[in-house]
C-alpha cells in the first residue's frame, strides 16, 4: 500500500475515531441493557388482562344497531367491543380510510374525543379500585411514546398510578383505551437502554424530520470508521517476526495496546453490529418489495348480526368481543385474559370450528398468484419465532400450530394463517426474508438453537459488548488525549494576550 494511500487511511480512522468510538460505547451499554428491558409498549395480552370482563346481562345494542344510531354504514376495517374506553363498554368501529369511532354500545351515540374524566375512568378499570390515581397532562409525545404506531391516538393523556411500579399510563385522546404503560423501573433502565440506544433524543423536537438520516449517516460513519481501524489495525501488527520490543504490535502505551488487540478481536463484530443496526432502518427502503396488498376484504356485518348478551354466553371470562372475517364469512372472536380466542358464529353465537379445506380455498385467494404449496409448523422456525414481550419484535401472539401457505408471486410471499381462527398473523416476503438476515440475525443473533439456550445467548452477546465496549472506551481516552494535546499545541502557538483571553 502506498504511503501517502496510508496516511490517508491512517488519519481518516483517527479523526473518525474521535467521534464515533463515544457512540460505539454508548451502543454497546446500552444495547446490554436493551437485552433486559425493552423500550416501554402495551403488549396485546396485558391490554387484555387489564380489560374489565363484559358482563352477560348488560342491555347492549347488537352491532349493527349501533352502527346504524352513530351514523355509520357500510363495510368497516376494523370492529371492537370492550370496556376499555371510560370503564364502560364501547364499540370501536374503523371504517376504511378513516380514524376509529368510539360508540357507546348501549345508546349508539357518538363519543367524541376523549377528555380528562374519560382518561381517569380508563385508567381506574385499567388499574382496578385499590390503585390510586392522577391525572398528569396531556401531551403531543413524550420520551415513551415516539413509536408511529401510537400516532392516531394523539394526543396522549398521562395518568399516575400509586402502585408500587410506580406505572405512568398513557391513554388515547381519541378512544379512550389505555395504549401504553411505563414503570418507573422500565422508564429509568430506558434512558440508558432504546432511550438512547436509538438516538431518541432527537426525536420528538426540531431534529425529528432529520432523525432517520442522522441514525442511517451516522451508522454509516462508523462502518468507515471501524472499516478503516481494522486495515489499519491488520497492517500494524507483526504476524511473522516481532517489533524490536517482541511485541507484535507496535503501541507501547496500555490504552494504544489494548485498543490494538481489542480491534483486532472485536471488529468484526462491532462492523456487523452497526450494519445489522443501519439495516433495521430499512435504509431508503432497501427492504421494501411494493408487493401487492392482501385480498382479504372488507368487514361485512349481516343483519342478524347476534347481539353481546347471546355472544357473551360463551365464556364468563371475556374481555373483548372482535368482528372479523374468515372463511369468507364474518366471525366473532371473544377473548378472554388468556389463552387463544373462541372463535363464535356472529349470527347465533355458537362456537365454530373451521373447516381445514374451506380454509385453504379461502387462503389461496389471499393473492393474484398461485400457490406453490402449504406447510403446517408445529413448532418455530427461523422466519415464524417468538421473542421476549419486551423485545423489539416481541410482545405479538405467535400461535401454533400454524399454516405457512407459499404463493408464486414476484415478491415470493409466504402467509402465515392461524388454522383456529381464520386470521392472517403475517406475510413475509422476500424483502422480508432479508431483513430478517441482515438485521435480526446480525443484530439480535436470534437464532434458535442459541435462544433455547440461555444463558448461553446472554453470555456470548455479554462477552462481545464489553469486548466492543473495551475497544470503543480505549478509543475515546486515545481520542480525548489526542484532541487535549493539539489544543495544547495550538494554544502554546498563540500570542501570550490571546493565550490569556481564552483561559
């Protein structure tokens, strides 16, 4: 290699360097921590163990009574009953295209947005009456609430609970229903966990547009960075005969020393770790396929449709009553704390038990493509897994067993179908597939065998963080000296009255 060729590769890690080993550490840290709590989320079988029970003998209208009393017609996206707006129970109706209408299952009227009172209410039947409450503020976001997904509920009301987590519950201005809670103990650990770890502060305020380019160009940066202390790290150590010293590598300082050693052990995993963390941004939409969007149809609701009371019937225990479509036909699934869903006939609230054939019939309808074949999964796989609820890609119900039907079309989908209640739990496609190599699997190292073994996978990913953590801390001390012996040098440089004027 040339030596002007090596200055320059020598001087672009040094400066790099400065800068983007504080990140490295600060990833490292806080992505131990992120191994043990995760940024704050309501996972699916909490909202459904704070629900109230809907009660049986409640005089509720039928569904399509109510929809007909709020003014609404026509096919939905999305219908919902449940006790999680106020305390009382409520249709949650989402027409297609448009925001979700709180209905008040026994009048039929109208709830507009959700106020302080109705934020309390919520919070109590959330909390159960031997937690006392308070009512905090409303807000736009907040340092718990940046997910996207939270955005057709803001803004969020903020109710204290007196509990001893301490728990900080955040409640839909346009539903109503609790959509996040945070612990205290979950809100401290995430300052130094996703907090940070994904570069939130700057989300949320003026830098928010800029987010996603600062975390992709700066993960960028310290690829180069770590790319080019590697070559520099190779090209200075002696595998053959020994420097004068009979060391193989040249630094005699300890920080110089370690941070040699420690990026040569170490690199190739700090280079996948920020790769797989700028592929989890999904960079200019590298992942992105434009497949074309399921056939799975609107909600239609009969005018038989069966009242509450004759659905409720079922199971004393249900929490949440959810119309859906399956089979080509719509059904209702009533949902208890836990367990899976009884799956009820929306007409006569009897219980129902698909037909695997029709099932498969209605399946391969999904797409405008045929279907290669279909697979029944027993047990998880390395694209159909379930992680940790506080995990980035945890906390959503993964059943089995479950139906993989795999279509012929150009972006080779793959569908996953619940065989008990009809529902699809997700399609991964090729874009997919890839995503879940470059960035999971790098970042996560979710891999099965290794999952199933814990504590092995805390080991192993404990043991290269702090070895990424010595190697990016040695860097930052180097850096700091390095930076305080220039400034030094310009200073001694300067005129005695300039010197004076800057101390």
């Amino acid at each position: 290699m040339k030596s002007q060729t090596k200055r320059l590769l020598f001087l672009a890690h040094r400066w790099l360097g400065i800068v983007m080993c504080l990140l490295f550490a600060m990833w490292f840290v806080s992505g131990v921590v992120m191994m043990y709590v995760g940024y704050p989320k309501l996972t699916e079988s909490e909202r459904l163990q704070h629900l109230p029970r809907l009660d049986p003998a409640a005089s509720l209208l039928a569904p399509q009574e109510a929809l007909a009393r709020a003014g609404l017609h026509g096919p939905l996206k999305e219908l919902r009953l449940s006790a999680g707006s106020g305390g009382q129970p409520v249709y949650l109706a989402a027409p297609g295209g448009k925001d979700t209408v709180t209905i008040d299952a026994r009048t039929g009227a109208r709830l507009g947005a959700a106020d302080e009172a109705r934020a309390l209410a919520s919070a109590a039947a959330y909390a159960g009456p031997a937690t006392a409450l308070r009512y905090l503020d409303t807000i736009g976001e907040d340092a718990f609430t940046h997910s996207r997904g939270l955005d057709a509920h803001r803004p969020l009301h903020r109710v204290q609970l007196m509990d001893p987590g301490s728990t900080l519950l955040y409640v839909s201005g346009s539903t109503g229903e609790v959509v996040r809670d945070a612990p205290r103990a979950e809100r401290l650990w995430n300052y130094a966990g996703a907090w940070i770890h994904w570069l939130y502060p700057f989300r949320g305020n003026g830098f928010d547009r800029y987010w996603a380019g600062i975390v992709n160009w700066l993960s960028i940066a310290g690829i180069a960075a770590a790319l080019s202390g590697t070559v520099v790290g190779i090209l200075r150590w002696r595998f053959r005969r020994p420097y004068r010293s009979g060391a193989r590598t040249p630094y005699p300082g300890a920080m110089m020393r370690w941070h040699h050693i420690g990026g040569l052990l170490f690199a190739l995993v700090t280079i996948t770790w920020i790769f797989s963390g700028l592929m989890s941004m999904n960079p200019w939409r590298v992942f992105d396929t434009g497949a074309a969007p399921l056939r799975t149809g609107p909600l239609v609701l009969s005018p038989r449709a069966a009242a509450p009371a004759a659905l409720l019937a079922a199971d004393a225990g249900i929490r949440e009553l959810k119309w859906t479509q399956a089979l080509g036909r719509t059904v209702v699934l009533a949902r208890a704390a836990g367990g899976p869903p009884l799956v009820l006939d929306s007409e006569t609230g009897a219980p129902l038990t698909l037909g695997r054939a029709a099932l498969l019939r209605e399946a391969a309808r999904l797409l405008p493509a045929p279907v290669l074949r279909i697979e029944e999964l027993g047990e998880y796989d390395l694209y159909y897994y379930a992680r940790a609820d506080h995990t980035m890609t945890g906390g959503g119900d993964k059943p089995l067993p479950i139906l993989r039907v795999v279509f012929g079309d150009a972006e080779a989908s793959w569908v996953h179908l619940d065989p008990r209640t009809g529902a699809v739990v997700n399609r991964v496609d090729r874009g997919k597939r890839a995503s879940r190599w470059l960035f999971a699997m790098l970042h996560s190292w979710d891999w099965r065998p290794l999952l199933e073994r814990r504590p092995w996978w805390d080991l192993v990913l404990i043991v290269l963080s702090v070895g990424g953590t010595l190697l990016s801390v040695t860097g930052v001390v180097i850096g700091w000296r390095r930076l305080g012996r220039k400034l030094s040098v310009g200073l001694a440089a300067l005129p005695p009255t300039r010197q004076a004027g800057l101390r």
